[in-house]
C-alpha cells in the first residue's frame, strides 16, 4: 500500500510539475505577444495620429476649393469636379491633394480655366514625376514651372530647374514640338524669348501624358513605373489612411 501511495504521489508531482512549466510556458507567450500587440497598437495609434492632419488638411482642401475657385470667377459645379478629378487621377501616386489644388489655383489664377489647369497639372506632375528625382526637388520644379506660367515665360533659373527634375521629359516634349534630336535648350530659348507660348508648351505636355509619342509611353504611365519602389508604397498607405480618415470626417459631418 504505501509503495502503491508513494508511486501515485509521485505521478501526482510529475504531472503537476509538467502543468507548472507548460503554464510558465504559456505565460511567457502571452507576455510576449502581449508585447508585440502592444508595439503593434501603439505604433498604429502613432501612425493614426500622424495621419490627423493630413486628413483635417484634406477635408479643408475638399471643402475650400470650390470657395476659392468662385473667387477666380469658376462656378462651383466646375470646381467640384477639378477637385475630384485630382482626387481620382492622384490615387496611387505620392502626389498630396493639398499640393494638387495648390498648383491648380495658381494655374487658374493665369488662364481663368479650372478644367485646362487641372489638365496641366496632372500632365506636369506626371512628367515631374516620370523624371524619379527626389520629392523636394519635384515639389521645387512644380513651384517654378508655376511661376513660368504665371509669368508667360521661364527665366533661365527656372528652366534649370525644371531641366534638372526631368531631363529625359523635356527632350521627349521637344521632339513631340518638332526639336531636332529634342533639343530641350532650343525649346528653352524659344520659350524666353516669346517664339512659343506656355500655352503651347502645357498642351504638348498634356498630349504627351495622355497620348504618349514615338516609342514614347505616356507620362502617365512613366509617372507610375517610377513610383513603384518602397518609399512611394509607404507614401501611398499614409495616403490611403489620410483618404480614409477624410472621409470618415466627411460622414460625419452630414
């Protein structure tokens, strides 16, 4: 009897010692992913808020837009659909709709058309984008491209700059407008010196971006195959959480 009672105890602390460290063991999973949820929400929360206000930024555009175009004398069914024409066609792209309206304002500013404008942008901004240069530098060129319209014309400063971002597209432009060997500096000179218009030069651009060229593809799509690497696909999910979170805003507010 006793041998019978010592050999179950001892199965009883086996067994017990067994369920002890399969319970630690168990603890020590859950602590860990315990903590590896709680990385994981506490870096959501952050991307979350770091979103808020390129979402309120997005909202305001949407709503303010119209507001400011009826100032240029554009009537509000026009605006509406610039804005979400930008909204669409930049899907996909690191391009902030914040910039887009911005560049089409000022575009607008010049020609009084919301819809040509919002043409030019798109087909500039697909160019700029085409040359894979870095987002500062873009946002740099979009800015002197801008003031050369504004202007009817580019200093020699603002066409380097424009060179600078996208070198392989101005060549492609001045041969769609007859350049020789798509002599991009001609191209240059010409527009200083009042022989082509910005009119002329924006609309080849637009042609190029939609219609492409000779063994050229559009700027279109040379504006999404150089925008598919790591940094544009972290761009696009902010933007994606930005979109989102606009229009939970926007739900709301109705």
């Amino acid at each position: 009897e006793i041998l019978t009672k010592f050999t179950a105890d001892t199965t009883k602390v086996d067994k017990a010692t067994k369920n002890f460290g399969n319970s630690v063991s168990s603890l020590t999973k859950a602590f860990t992913l315990g903590n590896l949820a709680a990385k994981g929400i506490s870096k959501a929360i952050s991307v979350f808020n770091s979103s808020l206000d390129s979402a309120i930024k997005r909202t305001d555009t949407l709503n303010n837009f119209p507001k400011v175009m009826s100032n240029l004398g554009i009537g509000a069914d026009d605006a509406e659909d610039a804005i979400k024409t930008l909204s669409d066609k930049l899907s996909g792209l690191p391009t902030t709709l914040d910039a887009a309206a911005s560049a089409v304002q000022r575009f607008t500013s010049g020609n009084g058309d919301v819809k040509k404008s919002t043409k030019y942008f798109l087909a500039v901004n697909n160019a700029i984008l085409a040359g894979g240069a870095s987002a500062d530098i873009q946002a740099s060129a979009l800015e002197q491209l801008s003031q050369a319209y504004a202007k009817g014309k580019p200093d020699m400063m603002e066409w380097r700059s424009i060179q600078s971002v996208m070198p392989a597209q101005l060549k492609q432009i001045a041969s769609a407008m007859g350049y020789a060997g798509g002599n991009a500096d001609q191209l240059g000179e010409d527009l200083r010196s009042g022989k082509v218009s910005m009119d002329e030069f924006m609309g080849a651009i637009v042609d190029l971006n939609k219609n492409g060229g000779k063994n050229i593809k559009s700027f279109e799509e040379q504006a999404r195959n150089s925008t598919g690497g790591i940094q544009t696909a972290i761009a696009n999910m902010k933007t994606a959480i930005t979109r989102g979170l606009a229009n939970a805003f926007d739900a709301l507010d109705k």
